[in-house]
C-alpha cells in the first residue's frame, strides 16, 4: 500500500506538472500525465480488491495469489517449537510488530523472528537496537509479511494484523 501511494503522489506531481507545461512540450507531458493516470487506476484496481471482504481476508488471499507454493520444511520446523514471525526491516507494518514483540518478549522464548528479504544482517541490527536478545534467522519468502506462522493441531497456521500477532504470541500456551 505504501508503495501505491507513493506512486499516487508522483502521478500527482506530473499532472501538475503537465497542466503549466508550455511550449512544444505541452501535449507530450499531458498524454504522459493520461497515460500514468490510466496505469495507476488500473493498478490500484488490481492491488487493492473490490469486495466486502475485510482487508485482513484481502492480504491473506493476495498472499495466496504471491507464493502458492507451502511454507518449506525449514520454517515448518522452526513453527513447530514456536511461533514464526517473517518480517522485512523496511516494512513499517512489520516494524510496528516487532517493536511491539520485542518489548514484550525480548529474548524471544516464545517467538522466532525470521527476516524474509534486505539485507541478512539489517534486521539482525534493528531488533538488536529495538532491545531483542534472541536469535534472528534470514529466509526468503515471497508471500505478505509480516506474517506469524505457527503450528496448531499438527496444521500450520498463518496471521497477519499487528493485534492478532501479538495476541497470538503472548497468549498462554495450551
């Protein structure tokens, strides 16, 4: 979404651009302006879905849509000790998360920060400066995060939203 606006504000920009344009380069700059228009319509249509489903519900099924390929062996491994947590050290929702995970849980006994993309020591050093004194794993993933993986019932189980995350990772265990 972060990536959509800013791409709003930049059309924005050229419109503006466009209708003070003078001179030979005017209508150049207005059919780029159309042109930006119609691009961004089109993938603001197809970017943010046109349902009565909620957002959560909406993330969950573009993820689907991203990645269809399971969870490997490696993350399913680690959930089956405790909570998985994939998180980017630019996403700010992701930082939201685990600012709030590391607060409450800074050795992290009860969940497993793994970074799914950057660079492999960036989010090593921003949970260690956010006060988080566990291990942090690196491992690609090309689905929404942040996302918290855990393994219920012998099924793996996936939730996405601040709230639920933290509820999810500090509620006892059963």
């Amino acid at each position: 979404m972060t990536c959509l606006k800013a791409d709003l504000l930049i059309l924005a920009g050229v419109i503006c651009l466009s209708l003070v344009q003078r001179g030979k380069t005017k209508t150049p700059a207005r059919v780029m302006a159309l042109v930006m228009t119609v691009l961004m319509v089109a993938v603001a249509f197809i970017a943010v879905p046109i349902s009565s489903m909620n957002t959560l519900t909406a993330a969950q099924d573009i993820t689907a849509k991203l990645n269809p390929n399971k969870l490997d062996a490696e993350i399913e491994k680690i959930a089956e000790i405790k909570p998985v947590l994939l998180f980017s050290p630019k996403c700010p929702a992701c930082k939201e998360v685990t600012e709030a995970l590391a607060k409450l849980d800074p050795k992290g006994e009860k969940w497993q920060p793994v970074q799914s993309s950057g660079e492999a020591q960036e989010g090593v050093k921003y949970l260690k400066e956010k006060g988080y004194a566990g291990e942090v794993s690196y491992h690609r993933y090309a689905g929404g995060v942040p996302v918290l993986i855990i393994k219920q019932n012998g099924k793996i189980t996936t939730i996405y939203g601040k709230e639920n995350i933290i509820k999810a990772v500090t509620a006892p265990a059963k």
